[in-house]
C-alpha cells in the first residue's frame, strides 16, 4: 500500500455552529496520522480558502457552497475531495477531472435519520394520530348511534367496526403539495423518500438548485412568501441564524394555507411555538409536530406541551428532539474519515462521482 506522508493535512469546511465542529473535530481522534483543520465556511472568504487548500491532501466539504476550479488548481496536493452529505452539484467536477483529484459523496446516515423522522411526522399529524390514541382510550357507548356497534363485538369477515368515531379529517399525503423551508442534505433525502407518494414538491433555499438538480429530486422553487402560500404541508428545516430567530411568527403563520399542517425539524428557536398553538386552536392549523424547541429539554409551559396535555383532540405530535438518532449508534461521525483515510493510503474512493 503506497503512503503518501506520515501526516495528512484535512481541510474540512462546514457552516454549522461551534458545537457541530468540535463533534466533528473529536471524530478526527480515531484516525491517527491525520491533522484535521476545520473552518466554518460562511466565515471563510474565498482567498482565505485558497490558502488552506494550498497544502491540504484531502477536503472534506459540508454544505460549504461552491468549490469551484479556482479551489481545485490551488490544492496542489489534493487527492480527494469529499462531500458530507449527497449532493455535488457546487463541486467542479470536470475541474477534478482534469487535475486528478478524486470527487466522492458519502451520505450521510443522520440526515437520513432525520428525513424518515421527517417522513413519521408528517404522517402522523395528516393521520390525525395522537387524538386518534384517545378514541382508543374511551368507551364504545361514548360514540352515540349509527352503524358501529355501543358494545365490542368479535371481529370476523362481516362483522367489524370501522371507523367507530366517525373520524371525517384523517389526511392523506395523495394530492397534497408540501413545502420544505430550508433545502439542505435533509431536504434532499427527505424529497428523494417524499417523490413516490404522489405529492408536489415545493422548496425554497438562499441558493436556488440547478434546474438538473431540481428535476433530479422532483422539486419545484418558491420564494418564502409563496410557499408558505401554496403549501398543504409546510416543513420547516431552516438553520439557527440571528436572522432565523423566531422566523416562523405569528404573522407568517398567518400567510399559510387555512388548515394546513406545519412540521418543524430544523433548529430551535425558529418557530415561535406560541403562535403555532394559538392557530391550531383556532383551526388556522389542522396540525402540528416538532422535533426541536426554543428550550431544550422542553419547559412545562412549553405552549404546545401545555396543549397537548390539556387537550386529548389537539392534533399535535411532539417528539424529543431525536431526528438524528439511528441503529448505528449515538455519533454520526464515526465512519467520517474512513473514505479519506482509504484514499491517501492509496485505496480506491468510496461514492466516486469523478
């Protein structure tokens, strides 16, 4: 196996926020022989960034923005560039090419976590689930007349009692067009699992997608303003910025289809959960579920935790900030470096795209 340096030079690149780099940092422990230096990139200029690549034998991208040929003719010793995450359409692929500089995506199994929680969420407040859980709860008499039986009858080819409370606003996903609010790799995974449900797909993000991309995932653009105006399902997956606090207010609630559903899976502090209390009492909203709060763990006089627990009809499902948990663990980042490592070590790259 040919080496090519006693000690690698990692750049990584990632938007988030300090904590999310430091678990990243942390990962970089378990692979010995690899100096890893991470910069946040909506803080990095683009000179900046040409200097760190300079000497750099590997770069590892997140959600970073373009890498574009300038970047690529600048990291004389790249070998690979390696994408966090699904999509590589602001990598210079054919730039790669011709320096020689190996291009590889590796999705990302907690984004896919949170896609499918995405996915649960969604279906469980068009389904209606947590004020169908006190229909089980109550007695048969309290269902009043009609075909379905007062008492419980054992169940047979024609004997059965469906649909015993008369339930009329249980939703489904057919036909629907549901907005995602922040289209990064969850949006994506989530709109890769969303397509065969028969649902239009809008989105909106501060950088509009490639028309390719777009047609790739099935996802069509809007402003802000619209989507929140078009869609029968508004998810919400928009990053914690000083400009994102509280974004998701009482006024753009407003602005949202009259008895739409509302599912928030991005950072806290976005979503004003007050707000979205007030309209689901009000019928301004069918539905509600987060996964992320303004405090966590959730205070007790959370708004929409003092709703669910007074109100067993509140058609809320709330969860514990668990989105990204998975079967392979607690860390997400485990298998960060092992495609890279591979790599300089002269393997051949996993997910190659160029």
């Amino acid at each position: 196996m040919k080496i090519y340096s006693t000690m690698f030079k990692i750049l990584y690149l990632c938007p988030l926020g300090l904590q999310h780099r430091e678990w990243r940092l942390a990962a970089a422990a378990h692979e010995p022989g690899m100096n890893v230096v991470i910069r946040r990139s909506t803080e990095t200029t683009h000179d900046e960034l040409l200097e760190l690549v300079r000497d750099a034998d590997a770069l590892i991208t997140e959600r970073t923005g373009e890498i574009d040929r300038a970047v690529i003719a600048a990291g004389v010793k790249l070998k690979l560039i390696h994408r966090h995450g699904s999509l590589a359409h602001d990598i210079d692929l054919a730039a790669a090419r011709e320096y020689g500089v190996s291009v590889s995506v590796q999705p990302i199994r907690g984004t896919i976590a949170v896609a499918e929680n995405v996915m649960l969420q969604t279906l469980a407040v068009l389904r209606r689930a947590m004020p169908l859980q006190a229909v089980l709860r109550a007695a048969p008499e309290s269902f009043g007349t009609g075909p379905a039986p007062h008492a419980p009858r054992r169940t047979s080819e024609d004997v059965f009692a469906f649909n015993w409370s008369r339930q009329t606003r249980v939703g489904l996903l057919l036909n629907k067009t549901v907005g995602i609010l922040g289209f990064g790799e969850i949006g994506a995974e989530l709109a890769r699992r969303l397509r065969g449900w028969g649902c239009s797909l809008l989105y909106s993000k501060r950088r509009r997608l490639p028309e390719s991309v777009e047609a790739e995932l099935g996802v069509s653009y809007r402003e802000q303003e619209s989507l929140l105006a078009e869609s029968d399902v508004v998810v919400c997956l928009l990053p914690y910025f000083a400009e994102t606090d509280m974004w998701l207010n009482a006024a753009r609630i407003a602005r949202m289809k009259p008895g739409a559903w509302l599912v928030g899976a991005g950072s806290g502090s976005v979503i004003d959960e007050a707000a979205v209390a007030a309209a689901l009492r009000s019928g301004a909203l069918a539905g509600a579920s987060l996964d992320t709060y303004e405090w966590e763990p959730i205070t007790p006089d959370n708004a929409l935790l003092a709703l669910a627990n007074s109100d067993s009809s509140a058609n809320v499902f709330l969860l514990p900030h668990i989105g990204s948990c998975n079967d392979a663990g607690s860390s997400q980042f485990e298998d960060l470096y092992g495609n890279v490592w591979s790599v300089l070590n002269g393997g051949k790259p996993a997910w190659r795209v160029a």
